[in-house]
C-alpha cells in the first residue's frame, strides 16, 4: 500500500517514540532523507508525495538496524556539528553538541584578538573540532593530531568536504611527547578518551558496542590522557596560550587541579546545556 514522506516519517517517529529513544523526531527525519536522497527542506516540500517502494523498504530496513541499537550517525554516515556536516564511520566517535562548548571557548579568546591563531586540535578523531575552527577562522593555521590512520582518514575527508585548505592533519600519540617539527601553538583544543576503563561497560550498548573503544578508553581512573597531555604538550604551547579540555562529568576538578599544578592561570570550567561543567580551560 502506497504511503506519503509524511506519513513513512511519522510513523517511524512513532515507532522510535515506543522504543523510548532520545531524539525521535531528529532521527526519523534523518534515516527519511538519508534513503530518500532528499534534503530537509525537500522533504517537507515533498511531504504528500507517494515513496517509491525501494526508499520506503530502505528506510524500514535502516529503522530497524537503529531500534536493534546502531546509532543514526553511522547509519547515514555523517552528522552535525557546529553548523557543518561531518563525515563519520565506526572509525570516530559521533559528534556531539556537549563538544561545540569547546569550540565556542576557543572561539572567544580567539575572535578579535588572534584570528590567524596556530590551533591544535589534540585527539582529534573525525576533526570535527578543527573543522568548525577552521570554518570559523578562516586565517588560523589548525593542525590536527590523532594516533588513529582511519581516524586521520576521516579528517581528511571532512578537511575534503568543508573545503579547509589550511588545515593539516599529523599522526602522532597525545600520550607521549609532541614530535619535534610541530611547532608552536596560540591554543590547544582536546577532546581526549575519558572514560575509566571499567566503567566502559556501563555504557549504553549504542555507545559500547559501537563507537571505538580507542576514543573512550581513558585508563584507570579516566585521567591518563589530561595527565600525559599536561605533561608533554605544555612545553609548545606559546607564553600566554590556552589549553582547552572537554571532560566527563564528574572529572573538572580532578583536571583543573592537573592544570593548576602545573602552572595554568585564569582554569576556569564552563558548563554545557545541561548544566554540567564539560569544558576546562587554563593559560599558561
């Protein structure tokens, strides 16, 4: 039986609406236009027309796979992020709204002060970081480091995409001392893995079973990588430059007392919409 755009995304909501899943409106949008070929603003202009069979067996097809638990990112292959779209595979974590906190913070000391900025985005997985502050200042050099190939591979990409031609990406690991040729930098920007080890398993099965445990994984006690960072990537940090973490959410004490021994002024947390403190920042 024949069924409209409209309908097939209502009734995917409703189904993900049953399941108790967090975002069904975005969601169901997404996986409609995703094997539709549409974009938004075509699908609601497309709204009461009738879906060829093919698209509607496709988006059934893609419904089921995310109520069994894959997350719509992986699913259609891309996803948000400050404004831009951002490639994803289950080589990088899904981007994420907590994470444009960091990027507004360095936006702040940045817009009017040192707009042709030397930024390094640390952990830097799909790039998602370094591309909205490369979109957002078109004079700063961001360089991009991860010890991932697929991740890099994706930065790449995104880099491709977004059109940023002064952005560079570079494997080396954040858990050892920066490599010799990177130079210096106005600002450091990290998103580094933060979860204790044995708390990975109580995560959500969308998140434990599909995003890279690589990018979760934070040691022990979930610090591992604030400590090494502090530790070795201070040192090519420019006298008054800032460094800038996202961190779980009980963790901004524990990295802004790291940061303050040693030596950051002016670590201050900020919080994300939720009201948790999900940004550090220090000046060195």
């Amino acid at each position: 039986m024949a069924i409209t755009y409209n309908n097939l995304y209502l009734d995917v909501r409703q189904q993900f609406l049953r399941a108790g899943l967090p975002d069904p409106t975005l969601e169901s949008r997404e996986l409609v236009c995703c094997a539709s070929g549409k974009t938004r603003e075509a699908l609601s202009r497309d709204g009461r027309l009738y879906v060829p069979e093919s698209v509607e067996q496709q988006v059934r097809r893609l419904a089921e796979r995310h109520l069994a638990g894959e997350p719509v990112a992986y699913l259609i292959g891309e996803w948000e992020f400050h404004g831009l779209p951002i490639v994803v595979t289950p080589d990088v974590l899904i981007p994420r709204m907590d994470t444009e906190v960091l990027v507004d913070a360095a936006l702040q000391v940045l817009v009017g002060r040192k707009m042709n900025a030397r930024i390094l985005d640390l952990c830097s997985g799909s790039g998602c970081i370094g591309c909205a502050l490369a979109h957002e200042l078109p004079a700063a050099r961001v360089v991009m480091v991860d010890i991932s190939d697929a991740a890099l591979a994706v930065s790449k990409e995104n880099l491709r995409r977004n059109r940023q031609n002064r952005t560079i990406c570079l494997k080396a690991d954040a858990l050892e001392k920066p490599p010799m040729s990177i130079g210096t930098f106005d600002i450091i920007v990290s998103n580094p893995p933060y979860v204790a080890s044995m708390d990975i398993l109580t995560l959500d099965s969308s998140v434990r079973d599909y995003e890279p445990l690589g990018a979760l994984d934070g040691g022990e006690d979930g610090l591992m990588f604030y400590r090494a960072i502090v530790q070795h990537w201070t040192q090519i940090l420019r006298p008054g430059g800032w460094l800038m973490f996202e961190v779980g959410e009980d963790q901004a004490d524990a990295v802004m007392a790291l940061m303050k021994d040693a030596k950051y002024t002016d670590v201050t947390a900020l919080e994300d919409t939720a009201g948790i403190r999900r940004v550090i920042v220090g000046r060195i």
